[in-house]
C-alpha cells in the first residue's frame, strides 16, 4: 500500500490553566528557541481524545477499547454475560487463566491480600501494568474461556489453545489501540505500533508561570471566630497553544487488520477511525484543573494536510518565540503560518500530491484562508477529511 500520511495542526489559545502538571503540581513547561514554553504533554492530550471517543459517542462501544491492571475482573464479566450461572469465583478464575495465557503476567496486588485478611473477599488478581484490550478481544476470550471451562488449566496447556488465545489478543483490534498502540512488556509479540504520533502542545511565545494564592472561609465560622478555614496556592499559565499529530493511514489500515467488517468496503472503517481521530483532536480538552480554571475553549485555527511524503510539523515557525507587544498573540502565530507553510512545502512538499484544509474563526486568523479548501464547520472538515482518505484508499496500489 503506498505510505498516506494526514497532519493534522491546531493553534489554541487558552486562558489561565493548568491542563497538565508536572510532579510540583505546576503547569509543565519546555525549552524552546532559548525561552521558556507552556506544554501540554502528549500523553495528557490522547488520554483527552480517547475519552472524548466515549463521551461523544464518535464511535461504536464495539470499536473501542479499554486499558486497565483490572482485566482479570473485566473478563470475568464478560464471561459471566455469556454464562450468568457461573459463579464469580470461578469466573474469576477462568479469566486468570485465559488472561495469563496471551502472555500477561498476573498477581494479587499486597494491599488487596490485606485487605481480605482483615475478612474482605477474596482478591481478584490484576496486570502488572496496564493492558490494552479491545472489546471485541474481550469477548472473544470469554468465550475461549468457556470452550474449556471444564478443566481451564489443562485446556490452556494445549498448545492450539494457548496459540487461540494469543491470535484473539493479536486480532480485532479496536478503532483506540490501532491509532495509539499497545506495548505488552511480557509478549512483545501481541504489541501493536501507533498508526498515530502526537506532539507536545507548545505555547508559541515565551511563558512564564504564576500562583494564584487563595483562602476558603468556614461556612459555620460564628463572627467571634476569624481567619480563613483553608489556604493555598495553584499555579497557573495562559498561552496561545500550537498543536500537531501525525496520523499514517497506512498503519491505521494495518492494525484494523481483521477488525474490517465482512459487509463493508475496506476503507470504511479506517475513515471512520480517521473522521473520528480529527474531530477528537479537534474538539477534546485536558480537564486538569477544569472545575478551577474552566478553561473551554475551541481552537481558533485547525490546517490538516493529507500526503504521500512524510509527516511535517511546523512548528519552527515559532522557533523564533512570538511578541504580542500588548496585542496578544493569535494574529501574529496565524501570519507565521501563513507565510512558513507555503515555504516548506515548496522546498520539501509534493503538491500534487497533497491536499489541504483550513477550518479557523476570528478575524486573527484571515491569513490562513489561502491555504487551502475551507471548511466552515468542523463536522464539514471531518466529513471532507474522511471521504478525500477513503477515496485515497480505493485507488489501485
């Protein structure tokens, strides 16, 4: 298949925030162009698009995933919804077996073997770290389960068994694990790579944090008794945000592997995945922080690109930090686009090859309009996005 890339680039401004923090509590920062940045890490920012996956309902339940140490107990549910008169225990059991039978190792962590010393119920045991599973993965396991319910540990030894029992795992993967990967330390050979790179968000111009210092008065405090009841600090940032992720086309068809649908064409599901991967980066937020900043906002400017050559970022046109000089800084960050894009395309691009859209609001962002094809809406970006990607597909290798 020949390589399809699609970069997706967004320029956000936020108001004072603290979307993700480092182990002090404070916003995370960078060094870059010899000044300090405002970041936003890219593993905050999938977290936020996975969610938003879910909360929006862009997708089908069946089409995503879960990642949690719980799988042991989240298998044995789905082994007793297919069974509802096996008994917890046992299902639990079953689900120990078949899980350590991909290749993930299990234990009952110390603090649950204490707590049921202290007459709690017996422990269920969990991963050792978070596994990646699709729903369809789930539920083929259960039933593998099932198949050898009457004797699980000898029906597991078998070795076409414990072979199915990988195949599940290594298959169906859902829409969230094809774009973001999955790493098994103990069965590397059930890993899957990304079809999807983020990077750090950056602010465009230098960032210096602040802390906001505030009091919480006791609401039974009687007049006689004074002082605040709690004090405390939270530091805080603003910043006009650039952000970018590349997204191989190729891979993502790849990883859907055989989790296309038998009655659909092959690119209908990896458009799918893609319209939903542009509106969730598009649309989603990290909430860290939200109930103290409420920092929604929407980004003023979105440029996605699909090509045949590599992923390019543009961020280097803020190498040089961006100066507001007392007139913020989206009209100077959408000029510099504006005026960087057409250039590296130029030197490094393939423009008939290559195919560009604008989504953006606000006179800040007039620059930006000659591009390429703009969208009015975001529905209208993703809608256009997805066919011009199914299309691409369709073609003859």
């Amino acid at each position: 298949m020949t390589r399809i890339f699609l970069d997706v680039h967004a320029l956000q401004t936020v108001p004072p925030s603290n979307l993700n923090r480092d182990d002090t509590g404070a916003p995370k920062t960078a060094v870059y162009g010899g000044v300090p940045r405002a970041r936003v890490s890219s593993q905050a920012w999938k977290r936020a698009i996975r969610t938003y996956f879910r909360d929006e309902q862009l997708l089908d339940p069946s089409e995503l995933g879960v990642r949690t140490k719980k799988v042991v107990e989240l298998l044995a549910e789905r082994i007793t919804g297919f069974d509802p008169a096996l008994g917890v225990e046992e299902a639990l059991r079953l689900a120990d077996e078949t899980v350590k039978a991909t290749g993930v190792k299990t234990e009952v962590p110390k603090r649950k073997v204490d707590q049921a010393k202290d007459g709690g119920p017996a422990p269920a045991p969990e991963s050792k770290y978070l596994v990646f599973l699709s729903s369809r993965q789930l539920d083929g396991l259960a039933r593998l389960a099932l198949d050898g319910a009457d004797d699980i540990t000898a029906f597991l030894k078998n070795k076409k068994s414990k072979d199915r029992a990988r195949e599940i795992a290594d298959t169906r993967h859902s829409v969230d694990i094809s774009l973001f990967g999955r790493m098994v330390a103990d069965a590397a050979d059930i890993n899957v790579d990304a079809a999807v790179q983020v990077a750090h968000a950056i602010s465009v111009h230098r960032v210096e944090n602040e802390s906001d210092y505030y009091t919480a008065v006791d609401d039974e405090n009687t007049e006689g008794e004074t002082g605040a009841g709690m004090i405390g600090t939270v530091d805080f940032n603003s910043a006009t945000l650039y952000r970018y992720a590349a997204l191989g086309v190729h891979q993502l068809a790849a990883n859907l592997g055989q989790g296309l649908r038998e009655d659909e064409p092959r690119s209908e599901p990896v458009r799918r995945a893609v319209e939903a991967f542009v509106h969730g980066f598009v649309a989603s937020l990290p909430t860290g922080k939200i109930n103290t900043f409420g920092h929604h906002t929407h980004p003023d400017a979105v440029i996605v690109k699909l090509r045949t050559t590599r992923p390019v970022s543009f961020v280097a046109a803020f190498e040089d930090p961006v100066r507001s000089n007392g007139g913020g800084h989206l009209r100077e960050a959408s000029d510099r686009l504006a005026a960087y894009i057409p250039d590296i395309e130029r030197a490094y691009g393939d423009q008939e090859t290559t195919l560009t859209w604008v989504l953006r609001v606000g006179p800040s962002t007039g620059k930006l309009t000659d591009l390429g094809t703009e969208s009015d809406t975001l529905t209208g970006l993703v809608t256009a996005v997805g066919q011009a990607v199914a299309e691409r597909l369709e073609k003859p290798a």
